[in-house]
C-alpha cells in the first residue's frame, strides 16, 4: 500500500487564471439558484441584473488576461483567438440578456432558472472557444446545448416544445457525430489535442488517410449542424419560430461564433497541408450554404423564418473564411461576424419590441403585421428598415465592410469563383430584404394593430445604440480590424 504513488497537484500549475472567466458564470448561475431556493420573492430584474453584472465581471477577467496559454490540466488554450471569441460571445450575451428588460411578462423570464441557465450555457460557449482539447469541446458542446434546448422549450408557446424537441434530437445524433470522429482520430494519433494530432498527421504523411477522411466527415458533420450548414440547416426555421425574438437573435450570433473557433482550428490541419478532398468539401458546404438558403428566404412571408435562413447563408459566408485560410481571411471572419452581431442585434430588438402576447395569432412576425408602418409608427419603420438594408449588405452601413473584407479575401487568396458567388449571394439578400421595407413604406396599414407593445426605455435605447454603430460603422472598422489583426496574429492565425 506504500508503494502507491500520490498525485500532487500543484494549484500554481494550473494557471488557475485561465478559467477564471468561466468560474464567474458558473458561480453566479449557483448563486441565482440558491438565493431562489431561499426565498421566492424577488422579481425577475434582480436575477436579470445579477446576470448581466456576472458577465460583465466576466468580460473584464477575459480582456484583463495576462498568463501563460495554457492552463487547468493543459486542457486550456488562450490564446489570441480564444480571447477574441470570449469577448464577442460575453459582450453578445451581455446585449441580449438586456432584451429580458421587456413589458410584457413572458413564462420562462418568471423563472430564476432561466437565468441560471443562461450562464451556464455562455460558460460552456466559452470553454469550446477555449480549448483545443476534443473532450473539453465535446463537454462545453454539450453543456452549452443541453442549457439551450431547456431554454427554448421554457417558452410559453405550443411551437417552442416542437422546437426543443426537434433542437435536441438534431443535437443528439451531432454529439455522437463528435465523439465518433474525436474517438477515430484519438484510435490514429493518441490525442486529443488538436495541435498534436496536426502534427502526428503531418509527421506520418496522412498515414491510413481513409480513416482520417472517416473521422474528419463525422467532425465536419457535427460542426455543420452547430453552425447551421447545408444539408444540416434544417433545423434552424422551425427552431428560431419557436423562440423568442430576443433568443432566436442570440442563437443566430453566440454559439456560432464559439463553433466557429472548433472549426478553424479543426480545419487547419488540413488547409495548411492543401488536403484536396477536405477542401473539396468545404467549398461544396460554403457554396451550397449561401446559396440555397438564400433562395428560401426568397419565399419567406414571416419576417422570423426570413431571418432565419439570412443567418444561415450568413453562415455560409463566414465559414468561407475558414476556407480560403489566410490570415486575412481569419481577420475577416471576426470583422465580418462582429458586423453581423451588430445589425441583426437591432434587427432581432425591433422585433422583440413588437412582440404581443396574442395566442389567437399563429405567426406575430408576418411581413404583413407590418404593412403601412411608415404612417402608423415612422420612427420604428425607419429603425426596422435600416437594419434590414444593413442585412442586405448595402454601403455603407455595416455590414457592408464585412462582406466587402471578406470578398476581398477571397479574392486575393485566389477564390476567384467564391468571390462571385458572395456576390451574387449578397444581391439575392438585398431583393429580399427590400420585401419588409416594401410592407413598410407601400402598404396601407391594419387598423388593429398596435406596435411596441414589448417595448421598455432600456430596449428603445439599444436599438437606437444599434442604429448608431450601423451607420457609423465606417469609423469603427479600422480600429477593429487592428484589435482583430493584433489578436489573430499572437495566435499564429
């Protein structure tokens, strides 16, 4: 019994640093279930203000971080990138937390637990953008998940059950996808760190590549569903139908742009190493996934499901990025999702706004709910109509420099048939984009309608604040892109 080694951990070992950030979300979610389970009393701001304020705390222990990479069992890795995702998905879940200030009083917002939740899930979106490790991944994946099926299904609605439910079966069968693949890979290499199983790959030549090939396809399918991909988009209509305005804008922004994070990382083994069939892939997904949502949109009568399959195609062009695998292509990746944060924030917000709780209604985002909104409401039909052009990819609002970067990307990495499916995707999305605006401003209007229903002071004021980053995006680019650039660059992307 002597003879048994001890294991001592030496806690200065762990760069303990490096998981503070998701230790502050974690311990403020247990936090929001224990005062609920000492008293019932306390309304919903309280846990909404202790939400926000947690991420905030969150936010500055991720931008105020000065240690080694990797930290917590070498499980760890942040990096540039890591840092730069941490920021967008705190400040992303910091906007639409601030969305739960509404009129109205909707079921799940009665509920501590939702936001309990809520940090639970951003701590596990941190943690995927903050690892190379496949089992770290795959828990965060997990536990992020799990937290926003829960989330969505607390809507008080038939449709947010179906919703849930069609989320979770989808998000089963990835996780096995995942963890499939990363046992392949692990059974090939002998790790689960993605920077070593790049450079066992590397050493060996690709040796026994069809297995490779094997392992690679079930990760690049799990991936595709978290990002929304074609053919595995499917989901994405019937799931953002179901949510609140408010949630349906955040799942288009925050856990994509933690699986964007896995898959630049993923992907790298084999865009460094020109691995044809891979990219072969990838472009065919990039190609088919701006496109072919793009043309349902096309049909769409529901401003929601629109939005939808916008932010599917949006997808498809940020995963070009991954792609094309240049450095500038990377910079552009995060230019071009901080733009598209920004204006489908507002967008998402001016539909939160005019949010009723009239069950008797089977769609209350129908473009015709809007007809003649000029007349009825002026101010709130040139806020909606400002971030659908935005969404169009019109100059000079913002979106516009993200697609212009990205394009240019692609153009100078050679991309040249990439680049003009971007823009012809781009020209697509503008004629329907123009529909609302459309109902707007050539309607006549119901005469039973009655906007901003939802609407709050602290609400108007971010759609307003989201307004003016809109326009005045052309003065925010040059000093994003050399935070982007100086990030990027620390990480050797």
């Amino acid at each position: 019994m002597n003879d048994i080694p001890k294991i001592v951990i030496d806690f200065a070992s762990l760069n303990f640093s490096t998981i503070t950030p998701m230790i502050i979300a974690i311990v403020a979610a247990l936090l929001i279930l224990c005062i609920d389970l000492a008293t019932k009393k306390l309304d919903k701001s309280f846990y909404l203000t202790l939400t926000v304020l947690a991420l905030v705390i969150d936010l500055g222990f991720v931008l105020g971080f000065n240690s080694d990479a990797r930290g917590f069992f070498d499980l760890l890795l942040i990096d540039g990138i890591s840092v730069l995702a941490q920021a967008i998905i705190v400040i992303a879940s910091i906007f639409f937390a601030l969305l739960g200030f509404a009129k109205l009083r909707f079921q799940e917002f009665r509920y501590p637990e939702y936001f309990a939740l809520y940090l639970f899930m951003i701590a596990g979106f941190q943690f995927m953008a903050s690892s190379d490790s496949l089992i770290l991944i795959f828990v965060a994946l997990e536990t992020s998940s799990l937290a926003l099926y829960t989330l969505i299904a607390m809507h008080n609605r038939l449709n947010a059950i179906e919703a849930a439910i069609k989320y979770f079966t989808m998000g089963a069968l990835t996780a096995a996808f995942f963890a499939f693949g990363s046992m392949i890979l692990y059974a090939q290499t002998g790790s689960v760190e993605l920077g070593q199983i790049s450079q066992v790959l590397t050493q060996s030549g690709f040796e026994n590549y069809f297995v490779i090939l094997i392992a690679a396809t079930f990760i690049i399918a799990a991936l595709a569903f978290k990002l929304s991909l074609f053919p595995f988009h499917l989901w994405v209509a019937d799931v953002y139908e179901g949510s609140t305005a408010a949630l349906a804008g955040f799942i288009s922004i925050v856990p994509k742009i933690a699986a964007f994070v896995v898959a630049l990382r993923f992907f790298e083994i084999f865009i460094v190493s020109n691995d044809l069939f891979i990219q072969t892939i990838l472009y065919t997904i990039v190609v088919l996934t701006m496109t072919i949502p793009n043309l349902i949109a096309l049909l769409q009568n529901d401003i929601k499901r629109m939005l939808a399959y916008s932010s599917i195609s949006n997808a498809g062009f940020a995963m070009g990025a991954i792609l094309i695998g240049t450095n500038q292509a990377t910079q552009a990746l995060f230019l071009y999702w901080i733009m598209f944060f920004i204006t489908n924030l507002g967008g998402f917000t001016m539909l939160w706004l005019n949010r009723t709780k009239d069950y008797s209604k089977e769609s209350d985002h129908s473009m015709q709910k809007y007809a003649g909104l000029i007349k009825t409401s002026p101010k709130v039909a040139v806020l909606m109509s400002l971030f659908m052009l935005t969404l169009a990819g019109l100059p000079p609002f913002a979106l516009f420099w993200g697609k212009l970067y990205l394009i240019g990307s692609a153009v100078n990495a050679g991309f040249m048939f990439l680049a003009f499916m971007m823009i012809i995707n781009s020209a697509i999305a503008a004629y329907y984009y123009l529909k609302p605006v459309v109902y707007m401003f050539l309607k006549e209007p119901e005469d039973d309608i009655t906007y901003l229903q939802n609407s709050t002071p602290i609400m108007k004021y971010l759609a307003i604040f989201c307004a003016i980053l809109t326009i005045g995006s052309i003065f925010t680019i040059e000093p994003l892109l050399q935070i982007i650039t100086y990030y990027t660059q620390i990480s050797g992307f």
